[in-house]
C-alpha cells in the first residue's frame, strides 16, 4: 500500500486504536475496494440501495439532497479520512434520501459494512474495535446534525450565517478560521439564497463585525 493512503487510514476514526502493524492484514480481511471517481461524479444517487461504506482517500466529496426541479442542498462535506455512507448501510435502508457527489477528483475506498460488524472466520481481534468505532461514528453524526438543525432553523440568512461562522471559530478556537464551503456550496448548506446570503455578509463587514477574503473569515467585532 501506497505510504500516502496508509497514513490518510490511520487518521480515519474507523480506524482508530488500530495498530499500524495491524492495519494491512485487517484491510485483506475486509476486501477493500479503491476506485477514483472525476469531479461532479454521483458516487451514490437518491435512491440507491447502499451495502457499502465509503473513506474518502484523496479529495472531497458532498451528500446533497436535490429536489424535483434540481434545486441542490449540501447536507454535508465529507473530507480525507472521514466515511460517509455508514449510517444508510448500518439501517439497511432500501433506498437512500440523499446523493454522494464528488466535489473534485476524489479516490475512495469501499468496505462492505457486514465485513466491519460481523465477525471473520479466523476470529480477528480487531472486529470489536471496528464496532466500536462505528459506533462512536454514527453517534458523532448524529451531534453535528444537531448543530446543522441549530444553523438553518434561524430564523433569517444573517442569523443562520452569525450561527454558522460562531460554530467554525468555537471548532478553530481562533478568530481566524476556514470554512470548507465556497459561497454557493455555504448557501446550499444553510439554505439560503446566495445573493441574499452575500448581501448579508458585505453587511455584516461594512458593521465592522468580521473581515474575509475567499472562505477565510475573521472576527474583529462583536454583536
């Protein structure tokens, strides 16, 4: 295995507690799969009935939400290291609500969920660690939907933004912070217009509360 992506492994909280030592003959175990995707490529669509659960290795990909019309939600931006998909296999769903797309050229790895959860035949001791992670996974998505619930049931764009930019500096614990999203990806998550959404932003400078270049934002002021 290629140095870069046993390192990107080590950091996956899937793995975590998992001797380096360890890590190859657990991945034989659970019969990878690598494959490498353009961007814009729907790994998963709406619909989809998903066995799998997906490490992204290189790149980045979004879960999106679209309606009849095409309209584009992102519920969330996966990045190196963190899976997605854990949750639709680990329910066993029929058809997913939601689609996975690349934000870029994107590698990911794909393990078949039963692998992780069940038991081998040569009794690996590494299966109730896995568990064990997966469960603090699942538990962990489920608190930052909770923090995504608080940001867009504001009741309006400035204060669905003030929620969500607050939120980013707490996580940095510094004024300075990046987000993950550019203007039209941070208005499809907060569900806003973006006209609307810039608007508010060039406001919210101009009152001398925060400074931002790109997807780099600075508090200098306070409400």
């Amino acid at each position: 295995m290629e140095n870069i992506k046993f390192n990107v492994l080590k950091k996956s909280p899937l793995f975590y507690n998992i001797a380096e030592k360890d890590l190859e003959i657990m991945l034989n175990c659970l019969s990878v799969q690598e494959k490498t995707y353009p961007k814009n490529t729907f790994i998963f669509n709406d619909g989809d009935n998903v066995s799998t659960v997906g490490i992204v290795l290189r790149g980045s990909v979004h879960i999106i939400k679209e309606d009849f019309w095409g309209n584009r939600r992102i519920i969330s931006q996966i990045g190196i290291s963190d899976i997605f998909a854990e949750t639709f296999s680990c329910a066993q769903v029929e058809k997913i609500p939601v689609s996975i797309v690349t934000n870029e050229k994107t590698e990911i790895m794909l393990i078949d969920y039963k692998r992780i959860i069940n038991t081998c035949s040569s009794s690996c001791l590494f299966h109730s660690y896995l568990i064990q992670n997966m469960l603090k996974i699942i538990a962990n998505k489920n608190i930052l939907l909770t923090q995504k619930i608080e940001h867009i049931t504001q009741r309006t764009t400035r204060e669905k933004l003030i929620s969500y930019l607050s939120a980013q500096a707490k996580i940095s614990n510094h004024h300075t912070f990046t987000i993950p999203f550019n203007r039209q990806e941070l208005a499809d998550y907060l569900s806003v217009d973006r006209s609307a959404m810039s608007s508010e932003l060039s406001k919210l400078q101009k009152e001398g509360l925060l400074k931002f270049e790109c997807n780099t934002f600075k508090f200098i002021g306070s409400l």
